[in-house]
C-alpha cells in the first residue's frame, strides 16, 4: 500500500467528526494523529523525489510543508496523551468519584 492510499485510508476513518465522549475523541485523535503521520510521509516523499528538480524557494517550501506536518502530528501526540491524562488525573470526570473517596495516593496529584 502506497503512503497515499494509506493517508485515504486513516482520512476514511475520520468519517465522524463531532464526539460526544471523551473515548470517542480519544478514538479521533488517534486516527488524526495517523491520519498526520502519513500526511509527513506523503509530503517527504515528494519532497524528495522532488530535489534538484525544483528551484530553492520551492524546495524551502516543501520543507516548510513537511516541518509542519510533522509538527501537526507531534501536537496531536501530545494533546492525545493530555486526554488520557486526563482520564486518570480527574476521575471525578468521567466516574463521578469525589476526591474524597480517592486513596491518598491519588488526591496528591
């Protein structure tokens, strides 16, 4: 399968794009960090076939391009890694425990 298909492939997958649970966003932002991924690969690939063959501002370009999809997809890995975070840090939210009923260990954080 080429990067491209596979790009279409996680863009499919993101047929649904409001969520009304946090495990439904969780569930987004990993297609959508895949979906990124794949985006850089895709853009690195063309970039390169692309060298030599193009003047410097447009290769400056695609290496802008490429720098930002791979950003996109490092904040995405961080704001997935946020939301499970948040799961275990406040479980108040998604259990409606009190703190109070938390063990010790758990109220420090």
């Amino acid at each position: 399968m080429s990067d491209m298909e596979a790009l279409l492939e996680e863009l499919h997958g993101l047929d649904r794009i409001r969520s009304s649970h946090p495990g439904d966003v969780t569930a987004l932002l990993t297609r959508a960090k895949a979906a990124a991924g794949r985006w850089a690969d895709v853009l690195e690939e063309i970039q390169e076939s692309a060298h030599g063959l193009l003047g410097p501002h447009a290769e400056a370009a695609l290496e802008v391009a490429f720098r930002h999809a791979e950003d996109s997809y490092v904040e995405l890995e961080i704001a997935l890694a946020a939301t499970r975070d948040a799961h275990v840090i406040h479980p108040t939210k998604t259990t409606g425990l009190s703190a109070q009923n938390l063990p010790s260990s758990t109220t420090a954080l």
